[in-house]
C-alpha cells in the first residue's frame, strides 16, 4: 500500500495486485488489533532493534522515518499517539484505520487496486516484466514492487509468493526461519502460566554472547514465551542447540549480596522448611519447586542445607540453564526471518542489481526487528523508497 501509494504520488501509472479479498490483512492483526504503526527511536536507538541487516536500512529511514510515518498519517486525517516504549498508535486504537487511510490516499492519488488477484509468475520481458495472475489475466509492467510479506500467518495472505519470484528470477534467497516467537523447552511444564518479571535472559554461542536483556518472561505447556523469549527468538542460531540459554532470576543483586542473603534467611529459619523460605525470593509456585529445581528435597529443614547446597541454590538464582530445543511454528511466529538476501538489492533505490525494474519492499526481504513498531516501520521506510524508486526508474525510461 504504501510503496503504491508514493509511486502513484510520483507521477507513475500504479496498478496494486492484491491476493486478498480486502487490503491489509496483516495490518488488522497488529498490535493486538490497534496497530503498533511505528516507534518514535531516534535512528541510532531504531537500528540497535533491527537483528538481521540493519545497516542495509540506513538510505530508506533517511529517506523516510518515523517522523516522517506519522506526519503522513496525520496527513492523512488519522491522528496517532505515543504510549510505553515509544509505540505509536492510531488514537482510536483501531488497526482498521490505518488501512482506510493509505486505501483513500492511493485512491486519491489514481491507484488501481485489484482485490481477490493473486499473482502466480512475474517474468522479464523486452520493456519490463510479464504479470500473470492466477485468473489467467496478463499485466504488463515497466516496473514491478513485489511486497508478498514474509510466510508467516499465511491466513493473511503471506504464502512465501515472493520468494519463489526472486528466485525465478535468479536472486538469492535465504532460508526462513520463525522469529519473534515461542521456544519449545521441557522440565518447568509444572509452571505453566508464571509469568517472571524483572529477570535477565542471556544466550551465548560458544564464548560469543548473542543475547543479553532483562525483562519478563512467561513459562509455558510448550516452554518458554514473553517478550524477552520473542526478542532472544531472532538472534538465536539456526540449530538451537548450539545455544546455550541462561535465566538470571536476580539480576539486581550481586552474587556475593544474594549468598550472604541466603545465608541470613537459612540461618534465621533453621526448623523451617526450604520451600517456605524460598517465598522470601520468588512467587510461591516457583519457591515451592526451585529447592527441587536445584537438586534439593523441598522438606529438607534449613538449618541441613550445606556450604555446597547453598552454592548450587545461588549458581541456580544467577544461571539457571534453559534447555530450548528449537523455536515454535512458523504459524506462530510474529515474522519471518530469511528472504530475500539484501546483498542482492541496492539499498539507495530497493532495486534488483541482476534485474532493472524490479523492485522489493518489506518483510520479503531478509530484514526483520524486535517488537515495538519497528518491523512496520521498515515496512514504510523501504515501501516508500521502492515505490519513489520504481517511479523514476519509469521516468528515465
């Protein structure tokens, strides 16, 4: 929508290909619905979210930020507000609106949107490119903007389309993988439904640490979600079990402060129950295993607990190992990462290097960030730059 929206704006003859019955799909289920359009990061802050290719990103959200999102969507009639982190939403808080304003903007702009069209070949030929579309009907174009999305929630009309263009046409795509999403883990089954607030999450690779954040975390029938899981998601290696992921459940306390804790609480509580002092450091579902978590008979009274016990309680408190074996679904996932590999596209223009004329937007190509706005910002960023760039490629024709 968007890349149509500023290739028409440019003076360009835009015709918008649309598989689905009615315009974005994907846009209705973001943000639980209210559309986390953009976030208000300053460039340097935007980038450190972005985990595949950021760098790639600098010429589109020079060209066109979050500044630059919001001012159009004020433009556009639809006022947007700022809330925890920087999110921006729409004030209404509908995700509806958003897709209403860019449809009566493309069509305010001359844009002909085809619904229910779904695109099965684009092919080079003498002048641009040959469209056919599953209905047997023909296009042909000067310039195509594939922006088929990732292959995530395919009810929405991500099918992985895109990909199989770009290499029809000879460029490099890279495998996809689920990212922003759960990981399937056994042994804290019996916690399912805690959610763990204010711990840290760190994942190394080797000696190389890939990951490292404090935030909260939600134990699940599967393993393990919540926004640390779903960040930690995609920067994770391709095999998970060259991983190894750790869980701080202190991570304001210094070893020695947490052991001389342990110390006073053991101590002062010597006929006590281990699990009934464990209260004094975690929710009570979590206190009640974490003896036995540790190697420990939860019963055992705390005036046994030994030198070598305490150290394994306080080892458990600061690294306690998460076994995840590989990611959830890509049904699942929030986004695909993978696609089509940006060293195949010049990051000024969005355009093919191997095929002039072709242009890719968005989620199809192997850029993807953390939660926040930021994934659809890149949507807008390099939209508006493909669709600029697809009109003056015309123009020079």
């Amino acid at each position: 929508m968007i890349a149509a929206l500023f290739s028409a704006r440019d003076g360009a003859k835009t015709r918008l290909l649309e598989s689905n019955e009615k315009l974005g799909k994907k846009v209705y289920i973001t943000g639980k619905g209210r559309c986390n359009l953009t976030n208000t990061a300053d460039r340097e802050a935007f980038l450190q979210q972005v985990s595949r290719n950021p760098r790639f990103l600098m010429s589109a959200l020079a060209k066109f930020d979050s500044t630059n999102t919001v001012q159009l969507f004020h433009e556009l009639g639809m006022p947007t507000k700022v809330e925890r982190g920087g999110r921006v939403f729409p004030v209404s808080d509908k995700a509806s609106d958003v897709t209403k304003a860019l449809k009566k903007a493309m069509e305010d702009a001359g844009v002909q949107i085809a619904l229910n069209t779904k695109v099965t070949s684009v092919t080079p030929e003498e002048g641009g490119f040959l469209i056919e579309t599953e209905d047997g009907s023909f296009y042909h174009s000067a310039a195509v903007i594939i922006a088929t999305g990732g292959c995530t929630y395919p009810a929405t009309g991500s099918t992985g389309d895109g990909y199989r263009f770009a290499e029809k046409m000879g460029l490099r795509v890279l495998p996809q993988y689920p990212s922003l999403v759960g990981m399937n883990m056994t042994g804290l089954q019996r916690l399912q439904g805690l959610t763990l607030k204010n711990v840290r999450l760190s994942a190394k690779v080797g000696n190389k640490l890939i990951y490292r954040e404090i935030g909260e975390l939600l134990i699940t029938h599967f393993g393990i979600s919540g926004p640390l899981v779903l960040e930690l998601s995609s920067h994770m290696p391709e095999k998970y079990e060259d991983a190894r992921v750790v869980l701080n459940l202190k991570p304001g306390m210094q070893e020695d402060e947490i052991d001389a804790r342990l110390i006073r609480e053991l101590e002062a509580n010597r006929r006590k129950e281990l699990k009934t002092v464990m209260t004094s450091f975690f929710p009570s579902r979590l206190a009640g295993l974490f003896p036995e978590l540790c190697g420990l008979d939860p019963e055992m009274y705390c005036g046994n607990v030994t030198r070598e016990q305490r150290k394994e309680i306080r080892m458990k408190m600061t690294e306690f190992p998460l076994p995840v074996t590989s990611p959830r679904s890509m049904e699942e996932a929030i986004i695909t990462r993978g696609g089509v590999d940006v060293k195949e596209i010049s990051p000024g223009t969005m355009m093919s290097k191997k095929n002039p004329g072709l242009f890719f937007a968005g989620e199809v190509l192997d850029v993807d960030a953390h939660t926040g706005g930021f994934n659809l910002q890149i949507a807008w960023s390099t939209g508006s730059l493909a669709g600029k760039s697809a009109a003056a490629f015309i123009r020079n024709q």
